[in-house]
C-alpha cells in the first residue's frame, strides 16, 4: 500500500518474457487496460492464446501469475469493487495476497526474522488483508499446557 501511496508499484522485467494462455475475454480485459496494469507493475502484449508478460510486480512469486492475471481481470470486470478506492483497495489485497507466505512454505533464519521487521512496520499487522489473523496470543499457562506442563 505504501508503493502505491507513493505512484505505482515497483515493476520487474522480465529476462525471458512469459507467456500466459487465457481465455479471449480475460485476454481482452487485461490488454484494453496497460495504464491501470502499469500502475500495478504489470506490462502485457498480445500472444496467441493469451498474453505475453513482460514484467510483474517485483514482489510476486512466477507460480502466482497466472492466478494474479485472472484475479485482474475479474478487478477490471467490475467484480473487485465499483469506485477507484474499492478497485484500488481490491488490487492491493491480491496482490499482497499473492506475495505473501505461504502455509508450509520454509523459511531461513534471516527470512523469518525479516518477515517479524515487516510486520512490525504494517498498519494492521495481526491481520492480513482478508481479514484472517496472522499471529495469535499464548498465555504462558496455556503454553505450558501445550507442551504437557500444566493440566
């Protein structure tokens, strides 16, 4: 949200473009629309069966494009929202979405202890954008209990 605040978000390029096949209306909406995807850091051409991506937002996973591109199409569609600040508040939570961590995903050491520096700088950090909590609260006695210490 802060890369947003800020102008658009930061795109990547891509060293071999990759090509996405989509069906014709999903094909029509994303490339009737470069300046919005620009804004998310999204540049397509035509291909085929599809699109050809040129670069992404810089933080999102590859195995996630495909998912991400439908998703923007829906937003376009008029399915995330009706006004600009319900589109641009929609795009954001997909794409926070789509680059997050994923359950069962491994992380470093330093990873972790960089995600924990993130959070800390997050607006609503013991949520994440749909809503769901992402840390809970242990008492010590309901620790404790966890582990067989305490009935």
């Amino acid at each position: 949200m802060a890369q947003h605040a800020g102008g658009a978000v930061k795109g990547q390029g891509l060293l071999l473009p990759q090509a996405v096949p989509l069906p014709p209306a999903t094909t029509a909406l994303l490339l009737g629309n470069p300046e919005r995807l620009a804004e998310w850091g999204f540049h397509l051409d035509e291909w085929g069966e599809g699109v050809r991506v040129r670069a992404v937002p810089a933080t999102l996973p590859p195995e996630q494009l495909p998912k991400a591109l439908h998703e923007l199409a829906d937003h376009l569609a008029g399915r995330g929202g009706s006004t600009p600040l319900d589109w641009r508040e929609a795009m954001l939570t997909t794409l926070s979405c789509h680059t997050s961590v994923r359950a069962g995903q491994a992380l470093s050491l330093d990873e972790m202890r960089q995600l924990l520096r993130q959070m800390e700088q997050c607006i609503s950090p013991r949520t994440c954008p749909h809503g769901r909590p992402t840390m809970i609260l242990m008492s010590p006695a309901q620790l404790e209990r966890q582990f067989g210490r305490r009935p």
